[in-house]
C-alpha cells in the first residue's frame, strides 16, 4: 500500500515533535521541519528538514525536498509558531510583522505550495494548530490572538474554496498544553518590556494567570499529537477540534457571550494588579 505523507512545521519541539513520532509511528512518511533541524526527533519514514516558515526560499524548498520524492501530500500541518507577548503600547512593529509572518502568513503561503499538487490528487487536507486564543484572550497577547483568530477565519473560508476539488481545511484548537510555548511566550513578554515600564506589575501578573492556567490543564503534547492525528484522518472531518470540554466550553463562552467573557477577565485582570 502507498505511504501516507504529511508535511508537518515545527517540529522540533512539543505539538509538533510529538505529532512527527506520531504520524511515523502510524506509517507514514513524515517531512518535518524546523529552524533547529538538529532537535527534530529521527527514525523510520521521517525526513528532517532545515525550514524557517517567515523565508520565502526556505518555504519553497522545503516543499520542493518533500515533492521531490514524488509521493503523493496528504496533509500538511501547520503547526509552527510562538507567542509575541508584551504590551500592545510597547510592542515593537518589526515584531508585529514577525509574529503576524510565523503564524499566519508562513501557513498560508506553505498551504498556497502544496495546493496543486493536493488538487491534482483529488484529496488533501490542511490541519491548522490554532488555539483556544483564537476565541479567548488575556492581556498581553493581543499580537498572538490576532493570529490565532486570523488563522481561524483564514481556514474556514479556504474550505469553502477548495472543498470542490475533495480538498479540506480545518482548525485543532489546543488550550493550555505542556511544551516550550509559554517560557517562550513570558520571555518575549519581559523583553518587550520598555524599561520602567507602568505594565510591568500586569507582566508579571499576567504571567501568573497563564502560568496557573497551564498548570492545572493536563494536555501534554503528546495528546495534542492525536487529536492532530484524528484531525488529519477522520473521513469526515469536523471544522474544529478541541482535545476536552474544557477548552470547548471556555470557547464557546468566549464566542457566545463574549461581553460575559470580556468583563471577567477585565476582573480578574482588576485583581492581578491590585496592590502593585
Ligand atoms: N502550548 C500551548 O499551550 C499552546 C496552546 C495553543 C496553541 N499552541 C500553538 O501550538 C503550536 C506549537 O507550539 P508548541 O506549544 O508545541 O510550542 P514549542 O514547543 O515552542 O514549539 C514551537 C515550534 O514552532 C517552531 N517555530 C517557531 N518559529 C518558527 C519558524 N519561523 N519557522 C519554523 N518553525 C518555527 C519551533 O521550531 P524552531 O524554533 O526550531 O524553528 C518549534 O518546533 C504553536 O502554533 C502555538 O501557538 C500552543
């Protein structure tokens, strides 16, 4: 039977590290790439690959290296990104742009290659890690939400457009899940901090809010890896995936009543800087 292929971004650390060993140990053939090649776990039917998703060249040719073998693509996951976090006062633009590139416009421009040779096919399918953050928020991420909500609404309107040719695209939306996310998320936060900055008690109260959040959820990325997995096979896919009722009632809420949703976190946010 012919191999199964799936183009995976990120993958030298958590969700998609996790979804690599996965998908190869499910028996497909697995083109995972990642700025540090080196961490991108090795074995049977995977092909590491340097991939830097913001380079035009880099994009390309890691699609070209994956085609080359002249398999067929069933999927590409794009999973690649992190958190520009930091006040929106204090953001820089050139990091504006990078996180906006990494997130959003890497995914987009990596599904744009892959396309043809998906359509030609007659199947395929695009899995997109997004984020509970694209319906929910809290201070400090505003640049990170807005990547996360533009991934939403980029992958819903892409499936209406490429539904016709058998084609699909759909959204996995992780809550707090362990990986290197958040060290990374609350570094950034600290160094995009002016100094004596009037929103340094909200960075570090904002760090304790995620930091609490994280630790009382119990995904690892390992679980994330098989909701990606069912994502990427299930027949008939769904156009959302969550992997527990948690983040899918906290989602809704955020998406239903988003007024409720706005004035308790204003609250809560009240409280994390009270007596700064
Ligand atoms: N962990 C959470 O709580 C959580 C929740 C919701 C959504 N997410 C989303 O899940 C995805 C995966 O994150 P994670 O939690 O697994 O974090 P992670 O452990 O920090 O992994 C992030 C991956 O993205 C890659 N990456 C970053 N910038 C890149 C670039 N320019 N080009 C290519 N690869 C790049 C990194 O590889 P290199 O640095 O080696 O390039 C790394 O492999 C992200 O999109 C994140 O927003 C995470």
């Amino acid at each position: 039977m012919t191999k199964r292929v799936i183009l995976i971004t990120g993958a030298s650390s958590g969700m998609g590290y996790a979804s690599t060993q996965l998908f190869a140990k499910h028996g497909w053939e697995v083109y995972a790439g990642a700025r540090r090649v080196e961490k991108i776990p090795t074995g049977e039917g995977i092909h590491p690959l340097y991939l830097d998703v913001t380079d035009a060249d880099s994009r390309l040719q890691f699609v070209k290296e994956a085609l080359a073998d002249g398999l067929r693509v069933d999927v590409l996951l794009n999973n690649a990104g992190y958190g520009e976090f930091g006040p929106l006062e204090e953001v820089g633009v050139e990091k504006v742009h990078k996180q906006l590139e990494t997130n959003l416009v890497g995914a987009s421009e990596l599904t744009k290659l892959v396309l043809p040779q998906m359509r030609q096919q007659g199947f395929g399918r695009i899995v997109n890690n997004s984020s509970i953050g694209g319906d929910v928020y809290s201070p400090l991420g505003g640049w990170y939400y807005v990547t996360k909500r533009g991934l939403n609404v980029w992958s819903d309107v892409l499936d209406t457009e490429i539904r016709q040719f058998g084609l699909r695209s759909v959204i996995v939306a992780p809550g707090g899940t362990e990986s290197s996310w958040l060290d990374i998320a609350m570094n950034n936060a600290l160094s995009n901090l002016k100094p004596d900055s009037p929103y340094t008690p909200l960075t570090e109260g904002t760090k304790k809010l995620l930091g609490g959040m994280l630790n009382t959820s119990e995904a690892t990325s390992a679980d994330l890896a098989k909701v990606f997995y069912r994502a990427a096979t299930e027949r008939h896919p769904k156009r959302r995936y969550y992997f527990g009722l948690a983040d899918r009632m906290l989602s809704r809420l955020a998406r239903n009543h988003p007024g409720v949703y706005h004035e308790g976190m204003s609250l809560i946010v009240s409280r994390l800087t009270r007596n700064k």
